[in-house]
C-alpha cells in the first residue's frame, strides 16, 4: 500500500495551491458495518467535470464488497475492512495519478 499511498499524497499535493487545502482534501474514516469510507473534494480540480462510473463489486458480500461513486462534487467509496487500497487505487486509476 505505500505506493498507492505515495501516489494518493502526489495528487493531494498536486492540488494544494494555498486555497483548496483549507476547505477540501481527502478524508478517510471507518464505517460502523466494518468497514472504511473514503471522500475526496473534486471542486477546483481538474476531475471537477468529469464523469465517474459507479463501481460496485462483490456489493453483496459481508466483509469483502467495494462501491465507488460521484456526486456533483465528491468522489465516494466505502467498501470492506481488507478493501481500503482497491477503494484508493479506483480513485487513483480514474484520476490518472
């Protein structure tokens, strides 16, 4: 996970230009199911217009799904405990980082 987290930390940085970084970012937390959700600020980056395809895989299962979206101004995932780094590398893939 190091490289995907080094290359998570490019894009962030990529991004801070003096503003962004106080009112956007990238925010990982736990769900309650277990499980983690991932959010990340698109507004003022140049994925703020482009299109997402959600992802769900393996929805259904337990502890091993994945589910990555967009909203108008926000990438989403939430997915199980041991899928934290497919939930990144979908983010990452998408954005071309």
């Amino acid at each position: 996970m190091t490289n995907t987290l080094s290359r998570l930390s490019a894009w962030y940085l990529a991004q801070c230009d003096g503003d962004w970084e106080h009112d956007s970012g990238v925010k990982i937390d736990t769900l309650d199911n277990p499980g983690w959700r991932v959010e990340i600020n698109l507004e003022g980056t140049p994925l703020e217009g482009v299109a997402f395809e959600t992802r769900e895989d393996q929805y259904d299962d337990k502890t091993h799904w994945l589910r990555c979206w967009r909203d108008a101004t926000h990438f989403h995932a939430a997915c199980g405990p041991g899928r934290l780094e497919d939930a990144l590398l979908a983010f990452l893939a998408w954005a071309g980082a």
